[in-house]
C-alpha cells in the first residue's frame, strides 16, 4: 500500500512551490516584522493563484478540492512564512458550508474573513473586515473592530477583535465549529511541516560548508546527531499530517484523533528544528540578522494557536485511553 503522496499532489506542491517562493520569503517576513509592511503574497494574490480557495466549492468560484490538496499546499507556505495562513480560508471554508454567498465573497475577496476563537489573539485580524465566531452554540457573522498585537511573527496578522452587528447563521453550530478546529490544525501543522523541512535544509547545507579544525562541522558526531533528531521529527510530523489531511477527507472518525496529534507534534518539532539550526549555526545563528530566528518566532507563535501542544498532547491520550477501552 501507498502512503505516499500521488503525482497530482506532487504537482500541486511544485506549483504551489513555485509561486509562493516567488512572492513570499523570509526577507518578506523581516519587513513586515522590521518596517510594518504587508505579509507576503498577501490575501489578493493568494486569492488570484487559486491555492487559497481551494476548499471552496466550485459553484462558489473555489477549487472544490481536498483538505489534503490545501495541506499541500500549506507545506510550500511555510517554507517560505507566508501570509496570511491558509487555516483561516480552511476554517471558513467549513464555517460557511452551505452559505453560497459568503462562500463566494470568501473565494473572490470581497469579505476578508477571520475567526475568532476565545482564548488568545485572533490570527489574520489584521487586514479582515468580517469574523465568524461561537457564541452560546451559534455561528455568528459580523463586523469588528481590531487591535493589532504587537508582533512577534508579523505575518501571522494577530489582533483582538470586538464583535460589533452580528449576524446568526447557524443556531446549533458546535459540531461545525469542532470540525473547521480540526481542519485547522491540520493545515496548521502542515504549513509547521513546511517551515520545519525547510530549517532543516539550512542546517544540513550549512553544516556542509562550515569547517572547524580542518573538516566540514557536519562531519562532526554531535551535529549529525542533532540533524538526524530533527530530520527523524519532521519524517514523523509529515506521516501525521498527511493522515490527517486523508483523515479530514476521508473517515471523520479518525480526525480528532489525527487532527490532535499533528497539532501536537507540530508545535515541538518546529520549535525544536528551530532551536537546533541556530545551534549549528553557532554565533550567527543566535543575532536577530540570520533567517533561522524568523522561523524561531514562528515556532512560538503558532504552538498557541488552535490550543497549545500541552492541550493537544492531553487530548491524543484521551482519544487514545477512549479507543483502547
């Protein structure tokens, strides 16, 4: 049996590849954070490419693909800290189910949507203009107003938001809203997947060409320990998420818990891989200059959003104990 992605998704990712690092890159990542510009390519062209709206359905001008299709691509957007995140469309996208009209504003740009979620700062506040939210079990739509975070991944868009002027669009919405936090996640993690995987290229291309006491670093046990380590998370990470992924798609079942435990391994491994390649860096790898901290506070962001890794952890061993029995 194949576990592997097939040559359409294979596809999808060299394309999605292609274009997003030619609009988006850590240099992107360091103006928006350093001079306040806009995150890179931004929702208008993220839109015009197509790869946003890929869960829409067709009738409302989406591509009416897979979860999996989108984690595809989400993997290529966290190569190069992208934004705003492609969770946010993959949220909506399941919010909106059945809502024509707002599925349509959503795919063409014209409602600039986030969700707020009640604990912690709302990500791609910035730039939105409508939220969609839980309130006693309905799905309300709305205005609000936002109060930018100061950043510390400024491609992430977090802001708190008061709702002002919603509207109820589903009376009994907790199902709805907990399958969008699955998909969510899993998007999450695979843009994590993406900015992980590529960590781990400067650190093993670094590790090639530095030398110390006359051979490469790489040659040296300690750093291939420490690489070998991330490269083994990342491996494990990319098997989670794509079963996830299939999961969302699939067999509803099997995504809570799949769901759970990419969030989770998602959260430490980019935060260790982080961590790692600064090390092998050395002393250019520990100043604000080198690329490797911009992944590093992409790690702490992102292990709060959607729940924490302590949460997610708690919830695999509950689903876990709950299937065992």
């Amino acid at each position: 049996m194949n576990f592997d992605l097939d040559r359409e998704h294979l596809d999808l990712a060299a394309a999605a590849g292609e274009f997003l690092s030619a609009s988006a890159s850590p240099a992107a990542a360091r103006a928006a954070l350093d001079d306040g510009a806009a995150a890179q390519p931004g929702r208008a062209e993220l839109l015009k490419s197509g790869f946003a709206a890929i869960t829409v359905p067709e009738n409302a001008g989406g591509g009416g693909g897979s979860v999996l299709h989108l984690a595809v691509v989400a993997e290529q957007a966290g190569r190069v800290l992208a934004g705003p995140s492609l969770v946010t469309f993959a949220r909506a996208a399941v919010l909106l189910d059945g809502d024509r009209d707002r599925l349509t504003g959503l795919a063409d740009g014209s409602l600039a949507v986030a969700v707020v979620d009640d604990s912690g700062p709302v990500l791609d506040a910035v730039g939105a203009d409508t939220f969609l939210a839980l309130r006693d079990g309905a799905l309300i739509c709305g205005p609000g107003e936002v109060t930018a975070r100061p950043p510390i991944d400024a491609t992430r868009g977090l802001g708190d938001v008061t709702l002002d002027g919603t509207t109820v669009l589903v009376r009994d919405a907790s199902d709805r809203w907990q399958k969008a936090e699955r998909v969510g996640r899993t998007v999450l993690a695979a843009e994590s997947l993406g900015a992980a995987g590529r960590l781990l290229e400067m650190g093993v291309d670094y590790a090639g060409q530095r030398r110390a006491f006359g051979r490469p670093i790489g040659s040296y046990q300690a750093i291939k320990h420490m690489l070998v380590d991330v490269y083994v998370q990342v491996e494990q990470l990319r098997s989670l998420v794509w079963w996830a992924a299939w999961a969302a798609d699939h067999s509803p079942g099997e995504l809570p818990l799949a769901a759970a435990a990419a969030k989770a391994a998602a959260a430490t491994t980019l935060e260790n891989a982080a961590e790692t390649v600064i090390q092998v860096h050395g002393g250019i790898g520990f100043t604000w200059e080198h690329d490797a901290h911009l992944y590093w506070r992409r790690a702490k962001v992102d292990r709060f959003l959607l729940g924490d890794d302590v949460a997610a952890f708690d919830e695999v061993a509950r689903l876990a104990m709950e299937a065992a029995r």
